[in-house]
C-alpha cells in the first residue's frame, strides 16, 4: 500500500507573508488608533523588522515630537517626517508604523503608495479618546478642548486615510484578534506586479 503525503497547511502569517514579499506594511491612522501596539506584534508574527517612524525621527534629530512642534512647527516637521520615511521605505520587507499627520502629508502619502502595502487602523472617537486622555503628549492635542481637537482631525483625515489599500476595524478586543484581522487582510489583498517589477494593489 502506497504511502500518501500532504502537504502542511500554510498559517495565516505564513500566507501573509508570502503576499507581502519584499513589501512594507505601513500603518497609517489617528493617535490613540494602536499603530505601534499592533505593528510591532505583526512584524513578530511576520518575523520582519518593525519601525516606529517617530521613534527614528525622535533618534535623527535628538529632539521629541513635542519639541519639534514647539521650536520649528508642523511644516518643518512634515517636512522632516517624510524625508524620514521615505529612507525607511527604501528596504523591505518591514512593518512601519507612521505618525497620525504622516499619510495627510501628499509627499509622504505617496511615498507610501508607491513602496508600501498602506493599512488604516480605524477606531471611533470614544475608542481613541479612552486611548490618548490619559497622557498629554500629544501636540496636537494641547487645547481647550482636546477631545474636540481629536474629533475635528477624524473629520479631516479619515477621508484621506480612506485611500489606504486595507482597512482594519481597530476596537476594544484583545490585540491578537486585531493582529490576526491584519494578516488576514494582508493575505487576502489582491496584487498585480506593475512595469517596475514592484508589485502594487
């Protein structure tokens, strides 16, 4: 009697990872949305480097987000930001975790869309309000009324967060359920392989 052998099935990981070949996973979203929480456990899962974009940023200039805002403004660094991740998005595969105003930016927006699979944790105002309350540094959240400030930018980014290619429902449940929806979405996501060889949604 002949023996038979089948083949393992594939993990999620495994499938997602396939998926992403040489690609980057970039995160994109509000404050507060769980960018580098989830980001850092699915580079893990992945078995990638992570990168959080404001940690290096933080690193090149020896200076935090906060005084950054403070001593040169949002333009400068925007400006900086995106000159960051665009260095950042050179290699791959990694999982990059951006700040809240970098997908906003159109210089970094499309940095991204040309040398990255874009992922948008998107969270409700009371989910993210729950999250960022509790620490006050957030620049852009120093004002009067900080929970308006935070519902004024949902208004002005998630249309643009829309254009992301994935979308992942970030809510209070335990982060592998959030982790295990992200590969999932990586694994499933349709992509075609332009002329330059770079395989893009």
């Amino acid at each position: 009697m002949s023996e038979t052998f089948t083949l393992p099935v594939p993990t999620l990981a495994e499938e997602a990872r396939a998926k992403l070949g040489r690609r980057n996973i970039v995160f994109v979203g509000l404050m507060g949305a769980g960018k580098s929480a989830i980001g850092r456990l699915v580079a893990q899962q992945l078995g990638i480097a992570f990168i959080d974009t404001d940690a290096e940023i933080e690193r090149v200039s020896r200076m935090t987000i906060t005084d950054l805002f403070a001593k040169y403004g949002e333009n400068e660094f925007r400006a900086l930001e995106a000159r960051v991740i665009r260095r950042l998005l050179r290699g791959g595969p990694r999982v990059v975790s951006t700040g809240g105003g970098a997908f906003i930016n159109d210089t970094t927006r499309n940095h991204i869309k040309n040398a990255g699979l874009s992922l948008w944790l998107k969270a409700d105002l009371d989910v993210l309000w729950e999250r960022v309350n509790k620490r006050d540094h957030r620049p852009l959240l120093k004002t009067e009324n900080p929970k308006a400030t935070l519902e004024n930018l949902m208004i002005k980014r998630y249309p643009i967060y829309a254009e992301a290619d994935l979308v992942v429902e970030s809510r209070d449940v335990g982060k592998d359920v959030i982790v295990a929806e992200v590969l999932a979405a990586v694994a499933g996501h349709h992509l075609t392989t332009p002329k330059n060889g770079n395989a893009k949604s």
